[in-house]
C-alpha cells in the first residue's frame, strides 16, 4: 500500500528563521511526483511546491524548497525567512497509483510562524 | 480563473437527513475530485470524475454517497440517510488531465455538521 507519514504534528519558529518540515512516503512505482500542499486557518488548500522523482535536483519556490532523498523514500520542506503568513497545516501528498492522480495525503504538521 | 467554487460553505443538519452539496471546477480542467477531511487528519479521496464519467471510487465512498458530473462541468456530491460520522469538511479539487504531475486546485470546502 501507498502511504505518507508526517511525524511531526506541530513545529514553531521564530519569524525569519529556517524551519525543516519532514515527510516520508512508500510506493513501488519508480516515476512519479511529489507535492506540498499548505492550508491556512480557514482557508483553502494551496499547492506550494512539487518534486519529480526522476529528477535529482531538489525543487525550489522562491523561500521553500524541498530535500528530497528517493533512496530513503523523504521528502522535506525547508521554509526560509518564515514569514507570519507561512502559519498553515502543511500537507505532504502523493499520487494514489496508475495515472488517475488522486492524492494520498499524509496527516500534516501544523506550523506556527511567532512574531 | 475563477478558481474551484464550492457551496455551501457550511451545512447543519439532523441526522438521517439528505444533504447535496456542489462544486464548480476552473473552467477548463476536466478532472474533478471530491476528498474528505476530518478534524486532525489530511484529505481522504472519495472519487474521481474526468469529464463526465466517474472513474474511481474509494471505499470510503459508501452506497449512501453518491456523485454526479452531468455536463462534465459542475459536479454533485449526495449523502442519503446522514450519520454522525459524516461531519467532516468536503473538498473539491480540479485538475487537467495528464499524468498526475498535475497539481490539483481545490475549492474552500463544504463543512458539514450532523446534529
């Protein structure tokens, strides 16, 4: 079976700073893509950044970026400069298997960013 | 882009009672998905639309639930019969079709209470 796992439930950081948000996953497929999503305090769900398995440079969005390690089936998010809007729940999700691409979700981490 | 709209955005209502709920997608994605989110937990897919035919179905999807995507636009999400266990936020999410790179954009959600 697919599965994602978020062990961290919370994480804080102080404004400015750099916070690392951990994800592992487990798939038998060999290509395939990995996604961030964030979703704000009553608000929707945003994609914040995406990684191709096949490609070994890590992706980058301006402050977020992934370090993604297909051996150890890891994909974290590195959150530079936070910034007070970057307090979200932080979803690591992964395609469910053949080409619909339905998302299989990990549990989140909710990610306070403090003044 | 209009983005993914969803109404309503709250729903009460008594148990054993029907509830439907809808989702405009953006106007130019033919995938459409329907995902379910409890409190603490990441969206869990209930199923799939790719224009008008409905692809897959979770096991979640119980014969209580049923969807619809008559035109290929906008898509219906019915539970008959509610149960307590159905409080949960609803998520629609659209996407073009193509291999599952693509990134899905979902709506604000329909949040429904069971009393």
């Amino acid at each position: 079976a697919q599965t994602v796992t978020q062990s961290q439930p919370e994480m804080s950081v102080q404004e400015a700073e750099t916070v690392t948000l951990s994800c592992t996953y487990d798939t038998s497929e060999n290509n395939y893509y990995l996604f961030w999503y964030k979703q704000p305090p009553s608000r929707q769900m945003i994609l914040v950044i995406r990684q191709e398995a096949y490609k070994q440079q890590n992706a980058t969005e301006n402050r977020f970026s992934v370090n993604f390690q297909k051996a150890a089936k890891s994909f974290s998010l590195k959150i530079s400069d936070s910034q007070l809007g970057d307090t979200a729940m932080y979803f690591c999700a992964f395609p469910g298997g053949g080409s619909q691409g339905n998302l299989i979700f990990g549990k989140g981490t909710k990610l306070s960013v403090k003044p | 882009d209009t983005g993914v709209s969803q109404n309503p955005r709250h729903k009460i209502t008594k148990r054993g009672q029907n509830v439907t709920f809808r989702c405009d997608p953006i106007s130019e994605h033919n995938r459409l998905y329907w995902y379910r989110q409890t409190l603490g937990q990441g969206p869990e897919f209930l199923t799939y639309f790719q224009n008008e035919a409905q692809l897959e179905k979770s096991r979640l999807l119980s014969d209580r639930f049923s969807a619809e995507r008559p035109k290929g636009s906008f898509s219906t999400l019915e539970i008959q019969r509610t149960e307590q266990g159905d409080s949960a936020m609803y998520l629609c999410a659209s996407s073009l079709q193509g291999a599952s790179n693509q990134p899905q954009h979902f709506g604000d959600g329909t949040r429904l209470s069971i009393l």
